[in-house]
C-alpha cells in the first residue's frame, strides 16, 4: 500500500498533472477530493473527462466515469464491492484505478482516442428493424472496419520509419514533371489562343466535361438505384418464401401442433441467445482482448521467449501435481459429484452439439434458400424472362425432358462402347509397339553379329532424306513454275496499265498548269477576302453598338411618348372637370349647383 501510494504521489507531482502532493496531504484527502483527482487524470487520458465533478450529480458522475473506465478496458480486482467503492470514493478503489492508469497513460490515451471512433452507437431493436436504418448501420460498420485499417496503416507508417533519400528523389521527380506539365500548358494556351473561336471552343469543352461528369454521376446513381433494386426483390423474394413456408406449414396443423412447435422453436432461441451465443461472444473478445494485448506489448526477444516457455512449463507441473494429489484425495462423495458433473458435462455437451447442429442447418436451409432463388432466376431467364412452367406445359416439358434423356442414355451407352473399344486398340497397339521393340533389338543384335552394327538406321535415314528431297525438289520446281506465271501475269498488266495511263498522262500535264495557276489566284482572292473581311468585320461592329444605342435612345423616347401621353389624359380629364364644375356653378339649375364640388366640399367642413 506505501508503495503504491508513494508511486501515484509522485506521477501526479509531474507533467501533466503537477500536484503538490506529498504521502500525508494525499493520504488525507476527502473522498468528493480524491474523486476529483481520479477525474483530473481522466482528464488527461480523455480530455472530453476534464470537468468539476461539483457541477454535476453523483450518479451523473458515476455513470460517466463508469463508462470511460469501460472503454479503457479496467479489470477491477473485486467486482462486488467496485461499484459502490468507486461511487463513495474509497481509498483502495480509487488508489488502484489511478496507480493503473498512471502506470499505462501513453496506451490509455490511444484507446481514448480509438474509443471515439470505435466504440458503436446503441440502437433499439426496433429502430433497427426499419430498413433504411439497417442500410445506415451496416454502412457505419463499413466505415469503422475502414477507419481500423486505416488506423493500422498509419501505426505501421509511424513505426516504420522514413526514406529521406527516396523522399527527395520522388519530390524531385514530381518538380520535374510539374514543370513539364507548366511548360505543356503554356503551349496548349498558346495554341488555343491561336485558334480563331478560342473562347467558343473553351466554352464548349469546359461544357462537355460538366456533361461528362453530370453523366459519370448519373451512371453512379442508376448503379446504386439498380442495387437497391436488386436488394429489395431479394428481400421480397425471402418475404415470400417465408410466407409460402408459413402458408404449407400451416396445412393440416392444429392450433396445439403450432403452440408446441412454436415453444420449442423458442426454447432453441433462447438457450442459443442466452447461453450459447454469450460464450462465443465471451471467447471472442477474450480472443481480441489477448491480441490487442500481444500488440501493445513491444517486440519479445529469445529471453523473453525462453522465459514464457519457462512460466509455462511450471504452471503445468503445478496443474499435475494438483490434479494428482486430488486423485490421491478421492472420497466416494467426490466420485459421486464427479459422476454428476462428467454426466452434466455430456448433456451440456450434447446441447451444445444440438445448438451447432440447428445453426448449421439454419445457414443450410439458407444456403438453399438463396440457391434457389438463383436457380429460379436462371429458370426465368432460360425461358426468355417469363414465368417458371406450370401445369400442363411443365407436364410437356418433363416428358420432353423424358426423351430427351432417354436419347441421353443411349448415346452414353454408346460412348461407353466406344470408350471400351479405344481401350482395347490401345492395349493392341501398346502390345505391338512392344513386340516392334523387341524385334529391333533383335535386329540390333543380328547386326552387330554380322558386324554392320547401325545399317537399318542409317538405310532408314537414307529413305527418308532421299523422300524429303525428291519432295523439297517437286516442291521448287512447283514453286519456280509459279513465280513464273506470276512475272508474265505481273508484266502483261504493267504495259496493259502504262498503255491505259498515257492518254491520261497528256491530258494530266496542262491541267497541273492551270492548277498552279488557279491555286495562285485563288491564294490572292483569299488575301484580298480576308481583308475585306476584316473590314466589314470592324464596320459592322460599329454599326452594331450605333444600332444598339439608337435602339435604346428609341426606347426611351417611347417610354417618354407613353409617360406624356398619359399625363396628358390626365389633363384632358382635370380640364373636363374643371369645365363641368364651372358649367354647374354658374348654372341657375338647383340640381345640378347641388352636384357643384365646391358646395359639397363646403357642406362637409
């Protein structure tokens, strides 16, 4: 206990934390105090921890730090009394949380890192069951199975060092092949600046590749919308199967058949969520636990090797001498409970056996689920896209089928005839290559008696070159016939095509001088025209802003027109007014003064 107390007062006097700590103020600090300082270093592992513990309730505070002791992977060495020591912030509790975080923080920050993006979102079952959800999870597995790999790479880029030669090299090629590419584009610009339709031309190409990639995403999109597709007719598909399997299942079953079929279906459920599934799941992140741990550790050497096989080697001696000295210890009690425990052990066995079979035979029935769908799909597309037979039509089509095979099975019949007779001739014309070896070595022998060792070799050989030259020979007078057709075939076409060309030859000659001369004045005509050009050009672009600015002056003046037009309206009628109010005023006509404005105006006031 001193030592692990002087060890945590002397990491928090350090950086990062930089206490002022010694064993007696340490010692006596208030558990709210000693939680704080428990918070602090969690601060430093995970910066997101670095609050006042006084700000927030203690079940929020607990919680909290429950849950960032889980990420970090803390093995508490009692689990009974954990909870409640580290929520009253008892000493020995929080002494041994900061001595093994104290004594691992490099690591710890990395799985505080690694926490953020690892550790997955929990989502209700029944929002899980909505398939865009699904879609949506299985693309953030997706995206974490990336980060790892990622993760990884960058470890291993980290710890493996650079070349700073290469580095230089590879900068230095890619300076030469930017300048290369500036150099390119500088004539590519000049070259287009050239061109007479310079700004159209861009203006079309810069079009084209928005087109193009308007296009490309357009094809991403259609592919995704066909994978959709694809995915949705599947899970239809399996809909319906089930549905089918459900409808069949339910053909001549009793309600009683069904609860008891569906009970023990649930039984099989649950043994395989509650106890199998657990334990896989235990040993597998056992598994992962032990490799993380095997990949944090540094590199072991031979010592550290030899020392493991050491610790390995006593722990089985000891595991020996224990199970001897218990065999040695027996008691009749003892073998009774070993009975029990070997018989629990093969039922426990045997429903482990039955859970493995009853996967099994899930991922089977599966298999073939989804088999069949392809084979069904295959089926549809043999018959041109249109539904699978049935009914009569798939009665004709066995029966062809029929025919068919029993056309099949004669001619394998005769092919295995056939095939038996080939044997046969192959073993005959092994046999005689056999005998035709023997009686050469015969005639070898014979030879060699007579002293004309190697004479039916070398007459042979005669044969056959005397045959391939008397062959080669008809074959070159063959050829040197040919070759002598062809140069009379060859020389009568050359004077028959010189005697056709000539004509045309004469005539050909004074059309090349008036071509010449043509092309002369034609190049003078295009000067001429393109400076003409060039001047209706600039002539027309000045009648061009002249006619635009007429057209707007024109504009305005019809605008003014309409705006006097209407004002003088206005003035026709004010002038009208002004003539009947007069004409009423000065009327003797009662009724009609009564209309007079001004009376009436005078009324109101």
């Amino acid at each position: 206990m001193s030592e692990q107390l002087k060890f945590i007062v002397q990491e928090l006097n350090k950086e990062p934390f930089n206490k002022s700590f010694n064993l007696i103020s340490f010692d006596s600090l208030e558990p709210l105090q000693l939680l704080q300082v428990l918070n602090d270093v969690l601060g430093v592992v995970d910066p997101k921890q670095a609050i006042d513990i006084r700000e927030e309730t203690p079940d929020m505070t607990a919680i909290r730090v429950f849950g960032c002791l889980r990420v970090l992977k803390y093995k508490p060495p009692t689990e009974s009394t954990f909870r409640t020591g580290l929520v009253q912030g008892e000493k020995p509790v929080v002494y041994h949380i900061m001595e093994w975080m104290l004594r691992n923080i490099p690591m710890l920050k990395k799985r505080a890192y690694l926490a953020k993006f690892l550790v997955k979102v929990d989502v209700p079952g029944d929002i899980m069951q909505e398939d865009p959800m699904n879609d949506l999870y299985a693309q953030y597995e997706e995206l974490i199975e990336t980060f790892k790999e990622l993760h990884k790479q960058a470890e291993n880029l980290r710890t493996g060092g650079y070349n700073t030669g290469e580095i230089r090299k590879d900068i230095s090629n890619m300076e030469d092949e930017k300048e290369q590419l500036i150099k390119r584009v500088d004539r590519l610009k000049r070259k287009v600046e050239q061109h007479p339709n310079a700004n159209t031309m861009m203006n079309v190409a810069k079009n084209l590749r928005l087109e193009r990639d308007k296009e490309k995403k357009l094809a991403e999109q259609r592919q995704e919308q066909l994978t959709l597709i694809q995915h949705s007719e599947q899970r239809i598909k399996r809909l319906q199967q089930q549905l089918h399997d459900q409808r069949q299942a339910a053909v001549g079953a009793t309600p009683e058949g069904l609860l008891q079929r569906l009970e023990e279906e649930t039984r099989a459920n649950s043994y395989i969520v509650k106890e199998r599934l657990p334990k896989d799941i235990e040993s597998k992140k056992k598994t992962v636990s032990d490799l993380q741990r095997v990949v944090a550790e540094p590199a072991m050497g031979q010592a550290d090797l030899e020392e493991l096989h050491k610790k390995i080697s006593d722990l089985n001696t000891e595991i020996n001498q224990l199970v001897e000295k218990r065999m040695r210890s027996g008691e009749p009690m003892d073998d009774k409970l070993s009975l029990f425990r070997q018989q629990a052990a093969i039922i426990a066995h045997k429903k482990e056996n039955a859970a493995e079979g009853l996967r099994e035979a899930r991922d089977e029935y599966s298999r073939l689920m989804h088999e069949v769908d392809e084979k069904r799909d295959l089926a549809k597309q043999a018959s041109g896209g249109g539904e699978v037979l049935k009914g009569e039509e798939f009665k004709r089509y066995v029966n062809k089928l029929r025919s068919k095979s029993t056309i099949y099975k004669k001619k394998r019949q005769e092919l295995a005839e056939l095939k038996a007779e080939y044997g046969v001739l192959a073993r005959t014309e092994e046999i005689l290559h056999q005998r035709d070896e023997n009686i050469d070595q015969q005639l070898s022998v014979l030879e060699s008696k007579a002293g004309v060792a190697g004479y039916r070799a070398t007459q042979e050989n005669l044969e056959k070159v005397s045959s391939k030259k008397s062959h080669l020979d008809h074959k070159k007078g063959q050829t040197l016939e040919e070759i002598a057709d062809m140069v009379k075939v060859f020389t009568q076409r050359i004077a028959e095509k010189k005697g056709a060309l000539a004509p045309i030859i004469k005539e050909l000659r004074p059309l090349r001088q008036q071509a010449q001369e043509l092309t002369v004045e034609y190049n003078d005509k295009k000067k001429a025209y393109d400076t003409k050009a060039a001047g209706l050009e600039s002539n027309m672009a000045k009648l061009e802003a002249e006619v635009r600015g007429l057209h707007e002056e024109l504009t305005q003046e019809e605008s003014r027109y309409h705006y006097l037009h209407c004002m003088m309206g206005l003035l026709h009628q004010q002038e009208k007014r002004v003539h009947e109010e007069m004409k009423s005023y000065t009327s003797q006509d009662m009724s009609a003064r009564k209309r007079n404005f001004r009376l009436l105006t005078n009324n109101i006031t």
